[in-house]
C-alpha cells in the first residue's frame, strides 16, 4: 500500500512538472481513492492538503480532489472522522473563489451535523458567514434554498433582526413551511409578524427622509435658478444701434503723416554692387600701379658650390 502510495504522488509530480492537467487529475483523484479505499481518513486529510499545497497545483486539480474527498466524506466510519475531513476540505477552500460553492455546501453539511448535535446557536453561526447572494456560479434555486435555511435557524435561534437583513425586506420571498407544534407555529408567526412591522417601520421612516431631502434638493434648485436669473438680468449687455454714415457726408481730411499713394518714393543711392558693376573693368597693359613695397634685393651668397671646390 505505501509502495502504491508512493508510486502515485511521483506521477502526480511528474504530471504537474510537465502541466499535464489530464494526467495530474487522475493520478490525485487515484490517490484519494486508494486513502479512502483502505480507510485511512487521517491521511486521506494529509493527502488532500498536501495536493492542494504543491507549487503549481493546478486550479482544477483542487477541484477534482476537493469534490472527490467530499463526496467519500460520507464513507467515514464515524461523525468523528467525517468532521474532521470536513474541517480539513474547508481549510484547503479557504480564499479560492474557484471552490465557494464547494465550501458553501461543506458549510452547510456541517451546520446540519451541529444542529443533529443540538447546536443549534453554533450551526446557525456557522451559516451566516456564507454570503450566498454573492455567489455568481451557483443556481438560482439552491441559492434560494440556502437563504431559506439561513432564515429558518436566525428564526430558531430568536435572532429577528438577523432573520429580517437575511430576508431583505421582500414580501415575495417563499416563506417556510409550518411547523409541525402549534407552540413552536405560534412563536413562529409572531416572530415574523414582529419582523415585518419592524421592517414596514424602517422602510417608512428611510422613505419619509428620502422624501425630506428631496424636497430640500427641490427649494435649492429653484433658490439657485432664481438667483441665476438676477445675475443674467443685471449683467444683461445694452445694444445699441449704430447707423452707417451717408454717403453725401464728407470725409474728414487725411492726417499730414498718413502714406499716401500718390507720394513719390525718394531715390536710393546705388550700392557697392552696382557701382563695382558700372566700374569698367581694368586691362593688363593699363593696370594701376600696386601699393606694395618692393623687397630689398638679397646679397650674392658667399658659399662656393661644388664644381668649385673640386
């Protein structure tokens, strides 16, 4: 058996090292089924921890072994050893979105055990930590029966404003059927009796100061429009009409320095450019003579060359 064990968790690891989703769900369901198999529930609840806590688990992976070892959780010998299990499964599903509806249902399968126990303060503890509602995934109609039981133990337990926010105020909702002692009937209807005129109360007085406040919106609009009003009306800009002059009037005179068309532009002198191009252009034989000083002559050299000296 431990051979066996063994052999498993090394596919499990080779699987999930070469992301083989396929293979490293059948290898980890496998294993929980050899645990349960041989009625080795202490270490069906190591081995389902330890599966969930490898690096790279895969999400479904978790799945496949949370939903597996929940389903043989019925299996367990004793209430003990099915707690237990139980205890561990919501361990491993705590914070995965991926497994709400898995530990929502594990939740109330241990609510029902504690009532069973005659817990039923604690079973009804237990419940209200599942936000349902919230749950997307999960079908319409088990979430409506959720709710339900969360109603019927806040009722049980005497917790009416509980039972109230868990109902929400909807009159439409399905109401629980009756109980089989008229005492029990009794204190039952009163309850929810005192609930619903409790809740037609809040309801009233939310609706009275919602219709306060809107009438108080209302006065401020139309205090701030009328003042709008006065400020355009004061700072209203005055038109007034100015008639083009006729034609028959005459023009005033134009200003000694105002441009004129018929002024004549002044001469400008010819530039260095021009004059260079009117210039005529000197010959070689008449060239002005240069304003450089001749260099003086060089005295003859005292060095006697080479044919000399031989």
């Amino acid at each position: 058996m431990d051979a066996a064990i063994e052999s498993l968790y090394a596919t499990e690891k080779a699987a999930r090292l070469a992301e083989d989703t396929a293979c490293t769900k059948a290898a980890a369901g496998a294993l929980v089924d050899v645990l349960a198999a041989a009625g080795r529930w202490a270490a069906l609840g190591e081995a389902v921890t330890t599966l969930a806590k490898r690096r790279g688990q895969m999400k479904g992976v978790i799945q496949e072994v949370v939903r597996k070892a929940a389903v043989l959780a019925d299996a367990a010998p004793d209430a003990a050893a099915r707690e237990a299990l139980v205890h561990v499964l919501l361990s491993v599903t705590e914070g995965k979105i991926y497994v709400e509806i898995d530990r929502a249902r594990l939740t109330r399968r241990l609510a029902a055990a504690k009532e069973a126990a005659g817990d039923a303060d604690g079973a009804a503890a237990l419940l209200q930590e599942v936000a349902v509602e919230t749950f997307g995934a999960m079908a319409k109609t088990e979430k409506i029966d959720y709710i339900l039981e969360q109603v019927r133990l806040c009722l049980d337990r005497g917790d009416y404003v509980r039972c109230e926010e868990e109902r929400g105020g909807n009159e439409g909702r399905a109401r629980q059927p009756p109980s089989p002692h008229p005492a029990g009937r009794e204190a039952r209807l009163a309850a929810r009796s005192a609930a619903d005129a409790a809740g037609a109360a809040w309801r009233g007085a939310d609706e009275a100061t919602a219709g306060e406040e809107e009438s108080a919106r209302g006065k401020r609009r139309a205090r701030g429009g009328r003042e709008r009003a006065g400020e355009e009306e004061s700072y209203a800009p005055t038109t007034t009409t100015t008639t083009p002059p006729s034609l028959s009037t005459p023009l005033p005179p134009p200003h000694p320095l105002a441009p004129t068309s018929s002024r004549k532009k002044s001469p400008r002198a010819p530039s260095s450019t021009a004059a260079k191009r009117g210039k005529p252009r000197a010959t070689s034989g008449s060239r002005a003579p240069s304003s450089r000083r001749p260099s003086p002559a060089r005295p003859p050299s005292t060095r006697s060359s080479s044919s000399t000296m031989i």
